[in-house]
C-alpha cells in the first residue's frame, strides 16, 4: 500500500483519515519523512510547528 500523508498536517497516515485533525485530504505526492517520538523535546518538531507524535513528511506537493 503506497503512503499517503495529511495536506493539513504533513502526517502520515495509514487509515481512512488523518489522526489529527480527522481529514480525508491525502497526498501521495511528498518528500522526505521525519519521525517524531516527543515533539515537546524535539527541535525539529518546534521548527516545523508539529504539535503531535508521528511520522511527518517534509515536503508535500
Ligand atoms: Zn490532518
């Protein structure tokens, strides 16, 4: 099954909508994949303003 992620959010998602803000709005279309584990701890996270634990991608298209 190819990834999908959230437009809105940039996460990756592997069900029916998004686990965050509950949108069906996918892309297949993205670049580079970053995990966040505690996005309170993370640099990245904060830089990105990526309020939720979870595989992000960088880029969507
Ligand atoms: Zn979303």
């Amino acid at each position: 099954m190819k990834k999908k992620v959230c437009k809105q959010c940039k996460i990756v998602v592997s069900g029916d909508k998004c686990p965050i803000c509950s949108g069906t709005d996918f892309s297949t279309n993205f670049q580079g994949r970053i995990y966040i584990i505690d996005s309170a701890k993370s640099e990245v996270a904060k830089k990105l303003n990526l309020g939720a634990k979870g595989e992000y991608a960088i880029k969507v298209k």
